[in-house]
C-alpha cells in the first residue's frame, strides 16, 4: 500500500490505527519518506543497547521511538479533533495547503 507522503509533516499531531499502540496519539518527530515512514514521539518505542559516550557516560539500555509505516497512522485536525484525510486545495496565489475533509480548516501553520 503506497500512502501520499505529502500528508504528513514536522510537527503534526497523528493517531495510530493498528499495532501495539492503536488508538494513542503523538507529535510527528520526522518524516522518511524513501522507506514510507515517520517517526513518532514515545510512540514505537524500542529498546538499544548503547555504549558510553560523552552525553550518556554510563551507556546501558536506552527506550527510543522506532520508525512506522505511513499507512498506520492518520493525521488529526487541529480544530476539529478528529482523525481525518487530507485534502489539497489550491489558494489563488497557486500554492497547495493541507485541509480538513471534516470541517475544511487548514492543516498548515
């Protein structure tokens, strides 16, 4: 399944649909679009083993969020508060910007 990574950006808040953490909602940390995933915070979260280094002198085992296909997350309207898709519509200037299918307000800042 291929989703538009246009959809989502740096910053969105989004809502997870399937998995271990169906149904929690976290901030977009980033997007990597060539594998067709995004990065959630204190979503996924995974356990790595790391060795010491100057931030971390101790080293041990650090919980850090993993990355997640696209196609298990939904972006959540700002206004409305509800999981939604995204529409692009187009501004007399010609640019696109990232609406509500629910309530039609806009996504980007």
């Amino acid at each position: 399944m291929t989703v538009s990574i246009k959809r989502f950006k740096k910053g969105d808040t989004v809502i997870v649909l399937s998995g271990k953490d169906k149904g929690r909602r976290g901030k977009v940390l980033r997007v990597l679009p060539t594998e067709q995933k995004l990065v959630v915070e204190n979503l996924n979260m995974v356990k790595r083993n790391t060795k010491p280094t100057n931030e971390n002198p101790q080293g041990g085992i650090v919980a850090r969020p993993a990355p997640m296909p696209l196609g298990k997350v939904m972006v959540v309207c700002s206004k409305c508060n509800k999981p939604t898709r995204i529409a692009m519509t187009e501004k007399e200037s010609g640019t696109y910007v990232r609406t509500c299918k629910h309530c039609g307000a806009g996504l980007d800042k």
